[in-house]
C-alpha cells in the first residue's frame, strides 16, 4: 500500500512543480513572425528546398549505383553500369523531390 502512497506523493509533487512553471510564463508575449522571420525558399527540415536536395539525392545514388555494377559487372544478373546509375539517378531524384515537397509543408 505504501507503493501507491509514493505514487500519490510524487504525482501531487509533479502536478505542484508544473503549476509553477505553468504560472511562471508570462502569458500574451508572443509576438507574430513577420515576413522577413519566415523565408519561403527554404524547408524547416534543413534549411535548403525539395529541388536541391532532390539533385544531392539523384548524384549521389546514382553515383553508387554506378559504381557498384561496374565493379560488379561480372555477375550475370548486373546489367549495364551507365543504364543502372540512371535509373536509380532518375527514381532518387523523383522520390527525394516528392517526398521534400511533402515534408515541407
């Protein structure tokens, strides 16, 4: 039974520190961004748009798929290297741009 009493105890204490906090924050000092706060080029998640981190994207897997099959050429199943890097080039590039426009918003 004491368990629960401690439970109690700590809850009464948490409630208690967070009232203070709470009452601590003055309230109405939030002032509204205004047009020069807010930049519309770039994305709240890293701070450049859809289009250039879609390009990163495309170069980059491209580039490693490029270079994987051209090592790998060997293997029966490996197609051509310049055909496999712009395809996976071409799908990082749509998905990254998709999916960047998305989380933008």
């Amino acid at each position: 039974m004491s368990q629960n009493d401690d439970i109690e105890k700590l809850l009464r204490d948490v409630d208690a520190n967070l009232g203070k906090a709470s009452a601590s924050k003055p309230t109405g000092s939030v002032s509204p961004r205004t047009r020069s706060d807010v930049s519309s080029n770039s994305s709240p998640m890293g701070g450049i748009g859809a289009l250039p981190k879609a390009v990163i994207a495309a170069v980059v897997c491209g580039g490693v798929v490029f270079t994987a099959t051209l090592f790998l050429q060997w293997l029966p199943l490996v197609d051509n290297p310049v055909s496999s890097g712009l395809g996976a080039a071409v799908g990082a590039f749509f998905t990254a741009l998709v999916l960047g426009r998305r989380s933008g918003k």
